[in-house]
C-alpha cells in the first residue's frame, strides 16, 4: 500500500436520509459503508475530472495563477497537466519576432488588385 493509498479519517455531517440509503445499499451489496462512500467518491472524482467544463476551469485557473502546478496535476492528472504547463510556458513566452518571407508568392498568381482611387477592380 502506497503511502497516497494509506486510509485516512474524514469526519463529516450528512442528512439522515443519505446516511439511511448509503446503509441500505451497503447493506444490499453486504458491503461496509465506507467501502461504498470511497467507490462513490471515486466515481464522482474520476466522472468530475474528465469532464470538459472542469478541465477549463483548471486551466484557467493555472494560466491566471490561481492554481500551482502540483495542484492541476492531482486534478486533471500528470499528462495533462505537463500539457498545461507547456501551453502556459508558450503563452508566456515573447513571440517570435520573424519578418514575413519575401521570396513566396502566397496567391499562386491569382491576385486580383483594387484601385482603390476609383473603386474599380482589375
């Protein structure tokens, strides 16, 4: 068991009637409660996590520097978040200051002119 995996105590108060159906399901499948609490929360995490609405919100959150980056990888997961932090580094970096190539004719010959003096195409 990984020290990540190691259980730990959560205390927390809850509405009756939850607390009532999550017995009787753990109940039904004879499981503990627990076990169905950290499977629901689970579930809930890995459906929450892969949704686009929130993969958004993290990344916003880490362009604005709202979130650091150990934070956006237990959220959204190391490959993803090594992709933000890439983008990030790209959107943060000075553009590149290229001048437009002179010896490339982009129209392939097929330019129309306008004079613009009189409004008549050529």
């Amino acid at each position: 068991m990984s020290a990540s995996d190691k259980p730990r105590r959560v205390h927390f108060q809850s509405p009756e009637y939850l607390v009532e159906r999550l017995d009787a399901i753990a109940d039904l499948f004879d499981k503990d409660r627990t076990d169905v609490l950290v499977e629901a929360i689970r579930e809930y995490i890995e459906e929450t996590a892969d949704s686009e609405t929130f993969q958004e919100l993290v990344a916003t959150k880490y362009y604005d520097g709202q979130l650091e980056f150990e934070t956006v990888k237990q959220l959204v997961g190391a490959e993803t978040a090594q992709r933000l932090r890439l983008l990030k580094a790209d959107l943060e970096a000075e553009p590149l200051d290229l001048a437009a190539p002179t010896d490339v004719n982009i129209y392939g010959g097929d330019a129309t002119t306008v004079d613009t003096a009189d409004g008549d195409e050529r």
